[in-house]
C-alpha cells in the first residue's frame, strides 16, 4: 500500500498521482480495483450521498460511519478522511480526539483540513501526535458562508500571495500533501513549484502532483449540476433509470419473476402438504 513517504517520492519522480473520493463499499471496492492510489473520504458526502446542499451539516459520526464502510472495500488503499465542519477549530485537545477517531476507529490513514491560519497550530499538533494530515487551501467549502459561494480563489495577486504563504505554512506544520481547490492554474502551478510536498488539485489545471475528482461527478451518478472541472466519464443515471424502469414494468405486466427466479417445492411434499 502507498504511504505518505511514497507520495513524497511520486512527486520527485514527477508521476502523477491519482485520487477519487469514496463513500461507501462499493465504491471504494471499485476505485481500489481501478487501482487508484489513493481514496478520499470527503464530506462532498454531505452533498452527493447524504443530499444537503452544502458539506457543513456533516458530522464526525458520518465521517467515522462512511470511513468503516470505505475501509472494509478498499483494504489496501491509502485512505484520507476529511475532518467535518468545526472538529477543528476548537481546542488542540479536541482537534486530536476526532482526528484521533478518524484513524483509530474509522480506519483511515490520514486527516484533512480546511484553511490556514488558526488552522496551522493544529496540523502542527497532529504532526506531532503522529497523525499524517493533508492541508486544503483555495476554495473551502466549509467557509462558504464566509467565501460568498463557491468561487474561483486567488484570483488577484494579494489573494495568490496569502495562498502562497498559507501553502507554506502548511508544509512547515508538517502536512505531508497540499489540496488546492478552484485557484488559477498558474497559481497551483506556483505552489507546486514551491513546496515538497505533493500538491493535489481540483480545479487547479494540470501543473501539479496530483488530481482528485468526485466519484459520483466522473460516473454522472445523481448529480445534477458538475462544475467546469469536472470530466465526466460516464452517465450511469441514465443506466440505473432504465434498469429500475424495466423492473417497474416487469412486475407490473408480471414478467418478473421468471420460473428461473422462483423456488419450488418436491411433488411429494405438495401432497403430504395438502393430504
Ligand atoms: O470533500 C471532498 O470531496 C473534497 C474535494 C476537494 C475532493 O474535499
Ligand atoms: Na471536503
């Protein structure tokens, strides 16, 4: 299985490095078997699984809950499980015991976080505990009541530097991988540039370490709007409805089940049965 060390020199030898996020046992089951290297369990569950319109009513329990599953379908991938809205912001001491559970009951192998900042003391202190942690910079969406909507970030050269030296900071904290999501792509390209750790974009072009994508966003799988850097690969929607269509009309007109469905009991039985 990957590690953080193997990340590290993936991005040395310049191959890039392939991520998805996952969130349940299928899914993970499959990306493992795509030979992805790594999964992430993102709170974009929040939104594509659990159907709230943004990822701050998730929680440390549906993190913990979908890690398990994502864990038992992809046992030999690394796996990076986002911590939720507010686990932590609050004290260092709090920040570990979710991170914490993320590792030790829910199985994954590394925690990320949302923003610099106050943020930093924090990856700091899971460095020290022994918690691999990968910063997320750009668009957060955790702050979008404060970012005014999911925007492009970094736009301007003041807000690229600040990117910058957060970016930094991050490394300097000891975050072994940055996520820079929705920035130019000279900007990621910068970043990537500057830093030794491996960068991850999504929606930050193609001159970084590595690229992550929401699984349901490349199946075309319940989603109703993808962004512009989004690819999608297929569109199974349309699959599943005519499947679960034919069923409906199966039952219906009676042609479900088949006598290759059904069991059947031994003459003799049926006439012990009936006397
Ligand atoms: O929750 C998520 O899926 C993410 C993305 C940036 C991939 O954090
Ligand atoms: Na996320």
């Amino acid at each position: 299985m990957i590690q953080t060390t193997d990340l590290l020199k993936m991005k040395q030898n310049q191959d890039k490095i392939v991520m998805i996020t996952a969130y349940d046992y299928p899914s993970a089951k499959l990306a493992e078997k795509a030979g992805v290297d790594v999964i992430l369990v993102g709170d974009s569950l929040g939104m594509v699984v659990l159907g709230y319109d943004s990822t701050i009513p998730v929680t440390l329990e549906d993190m913990i809950h979908h890690t398990r599953a994502v864990k038992r379908g992809a046992k030999e991938t690394f796996i990076i499980t986002d911590m939720p809205f507010l686990t932590y912001h609050l004290s260092v001491k709090d920040t570990l015991l979710n991170a914490g559970k993320l590792i030790q009951e829910a199985g994954a192998h590394a925690v990320k976080l949302e923003g610099a900042d106050d943020v930093i003391e924090h990856i700091a202190a899971l460095t020290s505990a022994g918690i691999p942690s990968c910063a997320h910079l750009g668009l957060t969406p955790q702050t979008v009541g404060i970012l005014g909507g999911y925007k492009v970030q970094g736009k301007d050269a003041v807000a690229a530097k600040k990117l910058l030296e957060d970016a930094k900071k991050c490394e300097a904290a000891g975050a072994f991988a940055l996520l820079l999501e929705c920035v130019p792509r000279q900007l990621a390209a910068e970043v990537s540039q500057v830093l030794s750790i491996p960068v991850i974009g999504i929606g930050a072009g193609a001159d970084v370490d590595a690229q992550v994508l929401v699984y349901h966003d490349i199946l075309g799988y319940g989603v109703e709007r993808v962004a512009k850097f989004v690819k999608q690969y297929q569109s199974i929607d349309n699959q599943i409805l005519d499947a679960i269509k034919a069923y409906a009309v199966d039952v219906r007109t009676s042609q479900f089940p088949e006598e290759r469905h059904s069991f059947t009991m031994k003459e003799e039985e049926l006439n012990a049965l009936y006397g």
